[in-house]
C-alpha cells in the first residue's frame, strides 16, 4: 500500500512538471490534484496502520508538497492558464 501511494506521488510530480509549462495549467486539475490526494491519503493510511515505512512518509510528503504546489501554480494563472 505505501509503494502504490509513493508511485502515485511520483506519477502526479511528473505530471506536475508538465503543468509548469504555460497554458498547460489544465494539467494540474485533471491530473495533478486528484494524484497528489489520492497518493496522500493512501500514504496516511499506511502510516496509520503502523505501516511505517519509508515508502509511505515519502509518498505523504511529495503528496502534500504537490498539492500545494499545484495549488500555487493555478493561483499564479488565475486558475485556469
């Protein structure tokens, strides 16, 4: 369960980094945000089954960290660019 969630996370920083471009920003919506959660809640489930391992602190951490990266770029282009 925690290496799904660290793959979901690295999946949806790729597509992050896909998003950067400008008008890609879409990309953050359709495929970023819903990875990014998906991977942070499957990572917290881990962890909260005492399956504290490094591929679940890993995946909740990327995961966090792109969800808020995801919402910072679409803040930047107005949500939409």
């Amino acid at each position: 369960m925690a290496r799904f969630g660290c793959g979901t996370s690295v999946v949806a920083g790729l597509f992050a980094l896909v998003g950067i471009v400008p008008l890609l920003g879409w990309v953050n919506w359709i495929t970023t945000l819903p990875l990014a959660v998906l991977a942070s809640a499957v990572c917290l489930v881990a962890l909260l089954r005492e399956e504290r391992t490094t591929a679940a602190l890993l995946g909740l951490a990327a995961g966090v960290l792109l969800v808020f990266w995801a919402v910072f770029r679409l803040g930047l282009g107005g949500g939409v660019v």
